[in-house]
C-alpha cells in the first residue's frame, strides 16, 4: 500500500505537471522532508520523484499528440518542457521515437 504522502505527492504531480517542481518544494507540499520524500517514492514507486514527474510528462505528452493537433512544441510546453529540443529528447528518452514519429504511428487520421 502506498502511504498517503506519496499519494499526496503524485496527486500533485498529476494536477500541475507543467509546473518546474523540485523535490525540495513538493516535499514541503507533502510536509515532509526533501529526503523522506526520496525515499519513500524509492521504497514505493521503484523511482524517484523527478523521475515520475518526467513518466508523467511523458504520457501526457504521448496523450495530447494522439488526442489533439497542437504542434509538438506547444504540446511540450503544456507538459513542463518549454524547450522544444530538450522536450524532443525526453519523450524519446521514454518512449524510443521521436513525438512526431510517436504522433505519426498512434494518431488517427480523423484528428
């Protein structure tokens, strides 16, 4: 079972995650410890928190090319990847193709 610090934690992840988190501030959010927070995501999670914020963007990222028409840059910005480039090699980083090839492969054509 997940403690409810984590849970805290993720759920503000999920409602804000273009927000520029550090561990340091969603800790305070979750009041506890930058280094509490770290471990309890580890014990919990399997990673830490930054890394499930970028999982987050990630599939956010991949949600909004299938769903909607944006430009990927703009996509990357909804996400917190303000930075075209940076957003490019994230996604790739999670997903193993570019977004435009991710978009080009799952989109439908009614979109």
């Amino acid at each position: 079972m997940t403690p409810e610090v984590v849970a805290a934690a993720v759920g503000l992840l999920e409602q804000e995650p273009a927000h520029p988190w550090s561990v340091r501030e969603l800790a305070a959010a979750a009041g506890v410890s930058a280094a509490h927070l770290a471990r309890l995501f580890a014990t919990h999670l399997g990673a830490a928190p930054m890394e499930c914020l970028g999982r987050l963007r990630a599939e956010r990222a991949a949600a909004l090319l299938i769903e909607i028409r944006l430009p990927v840059a703009e996509i990357g910005r909804e996400v917190g990847w303000p930075d075209p480039a940076y957003a490019s090699r994230r996604f790739r980083a999670f997903f193993g193709v570019s977004p435009r090839t991710y978009r080009t492969r799952y989109a439908s054509s009614d979109h």
